[in-house]
C-alpha cells in the first residue's frame, strides 16, 4: 500500500514501481507541492518518470517522456529521465589514463564507453530515505560503486537529492567521494515536452542559453578541439529562439548530430548563479523551465536518436524531436578522447554540483 507524508504545502507518498528482472522492488517516490507541481521519482535509476505543472490556464500535463512501469526503463537505451554516470559523455575506444595508469573501460556505444557504461547508474536500484518539512520535500538516494565497475577505479558513493520546494523550484544535488584517484561527471537526462509528454515535435519551443561558445564535432561525435563563437551559427540561442530556426537546417554541425547535441560553454555569469544557465518556453502553453547549474558546460539535446520503436507512457510512442534534453556537467571528450582534468575526484576532495529548475508560466509576467 502506498505511504503517505504530507504538511498544507507538500507531501511525499511512496508507492511500488514494480519488479525487477533480479527480483527485487523498485519503488515510485511521488513529490507535490500546493501549487500544482508534481515530480515522481523512481529508486531505479534515480529516475524523474514523470512531472506534472500547470500551464498559463491550469490546465496541468506531465512534461518529460517515459513509461508506466519500472520494466521498460530496464530496457530502456535512450536514457530517459536518469542520472547519468559514473561519467557522462563518450570515452574514445574506452580508454582512461589517470596518474599514468592506463585503464580499459567497458564499450557500449560502438567503439567507445557512453554515460558510464554497461549498467552504470541508470541501471542500478539506489538506497532511498525521504525527509518532509515546511519548506521542502526531499528525496535522497544513495548508491555504492565498486572499485572496478566498468573499468572505472576507486570505490565511489554516489548522492543525488532531489528538494521540491513551495514555489515550483526543483534542486538536484550531486555528491560523490572515492578512496582512489578516479573520474567523475554527473548529469540528469530528462527529457522535456513542455506542452506534454506526448505533444509531439518540440521545435516551437523557445530556447535561450548563457553561453557564448561552443564545441564543434566531428563525424564520430567528438569535439574536434575547436572553441568557437556562436555568433552567426545555428548555435546562437543568446536570445530566446524557436529550435525550429535550424534544428533541420544544412548547417555542419546541426547535419551530424541529426539536430542539436553540442557541448556549449556557460558564461561564468552562469556559473556563479546569477544568471540562468538555460530556458526554454513553450509559447502555446505558456509553460517556462529556467535551469540554473553550477557546472561550467550545458548539452543542449533535441531527442535526435529516438525512433518510435518504444511505447512510452500512455502508450504514445515518442519520435525524433519530441523533446529537449538540457544536461549540465564536467567539459569532455576534447580531441577525440576524455579531456578529465576538471572530472578527476580525490579521496581528499569530494564532488558537489547543484542544478535548479523552476518552473512557472509565461503568464506569471505578461
């Protein structure tokens, strides 16, 4: 039976998500506050399954893409709605050099190691504990990766808590710490619909991002080592603009990741909170995400790889571009291979990244 905690402000109730194929249980931790903002999290995967806020005439829809039960998250490829990790990007031919040891991690992504590997943490079944107080609900969950795991060394406790606050605010803290010199980066991978999960195409979303340059790629998907300006690029979304301007566009760059999926550099305005790192809007809904991150790099992606060959909630099957992925983390992967020297953690120096979405209408200023 589901477990329920609640103040006049929010509530936190704890339902079952289902069984594994190992035979355990996967739990559902849904957050609400009194303001119509819902978040159901599962244990498996640190997932966000599902978010519900209102549109500029309250009418509420659940705006990330994802499934009805804990099932098809296991065989989920595109990583939906998860915390990513032990290291979020593409390691070259899986090969990690730290402190001139050479480590070989394990492939997943053909000739190279994507988002931690083989059953990394979207693949695991976290620890969870829940706190409820006046100001916020909050979800912490907690998971231990052997020294080992994919190749990666070090034993590594990872935390992620989730805090949903009375005015639409959701905070994602991260917090890792190894005993030996490893690699960490962190990133959540929600996907976002702001007119609905199932509303189709998302290319009249508005996007705005506080960066000022970014990393070209080649053909393998590797940042080439070039830093440019995105002054007159398809990249350019230093005021609000719709994707659609050139998510289909001929430009290079758009042509090779098949629409957006760029490294794009955050201004240190951004990086230090007082400016939002990125937003997005949908004009016919009216409904605003702005993200504030402390991480000095944003992956803006528009679902290009997603091919409507899975059934997702509600039995819609979701196509290319019919969501934005916005994914704060570490720089990566310059030159073809891992550039770790700001992803390297110590057991002297633990990790910490705090990410901030809020949530709110357009109608709450018009």
């Amino acid at each position: 039976m589901p477990s329920e905690t609640s103040n006049k402000h929010l509530s936190i109730i704890q339902s079952s998500f289902g069984t594994l194929g190992s035979g355990e249980n996967a739990q559902l931790y849904t957050l609400s506050n009194a303001d119509g903002l819902c978040i159901k999290i599962s244990n498996y995967g640190a997932i966000i399954v599902a978010l519900e806020t209102l549109d500029k005439n309250q009418v509420s829809a659940d705006i990330v893409l994802g499934y009805d039960n804990v099932k098809a998250y296991e065989a989920d490829p595109y990583y939906l709605g998860a915390v990513i990790g032990r290291y979020a990007g593409r390691i070259d031919k899986g090969e990690l050099v730290i402190e001139d040891t050479t480590y070989q991690l394990s492939i997943n992504n053909n000739d190279n190691q994507l988002h931690g590997g083989v059953n990394a943490l979207n693949k695991q079944l976290w620890q969870a504990t829940t706190e409820l107080s006046d100001a916020e609900a909050n979800l912490t969950l907690r998971h231990t990766s052997p020294d080992g795991d994919n190749g990666f060394p070090g034993n590594v406790t990872f935390t992620v808590k989730y805090s949903l606050n009375k005015t639409n605010e959701l905070s994602v803290e991260y917090f890792a710490s190894t005993d030996k010199t490893t690699v960490v980066n962190l990133t959540q991978h929600s996907y976002f619909n702001l007119a609905g999960h199932n509303a189709g195409n998302v290319s009249k979303h508005l996007v705005q991002l506080n960066a000022d340059h970014f990393l070209p790629m080649d053909e393998r998907i590797y940042p080439t080592g070039e830093i440019r300006n995105v002054a007159n690029t398809a990249h350019d979304f230093s005021n609000s603009t719709a994707l659609s301007e050139n998510i289909d566009s001929n430009d290079e760059q758009v042509k090779i990741a098949k629409g957006f999926d760029n490294y794009w550099l955050t201004t240190n305005d951004a990086i230090s909170g007082n400016n939002f790192t990125a937003q997005a809007v949908d004009p016919k809904s009216g409904r605003r995400l702005t993200l504030y991150s402390d991480q000095p790099c944003l992956i803006l992606y528009t679902a290009n790889y997603i091919d409507g060959s899975r059934v997702g909630k509600n039995d819609y099957c979701y196509q290319k571009h019919d969501a934005f992925c916005f994914e704060p983390l570490r720089l990566a992967n310059m030159n073809s291979a891992a550039d770790i020297k700001n992803t390297i953690l110590r057991p002297e120096q633990p990790f910490y990244s705090k990410s901030r979405y809020i949530f709110d209408n357009t109608s709450t200023d018009d």
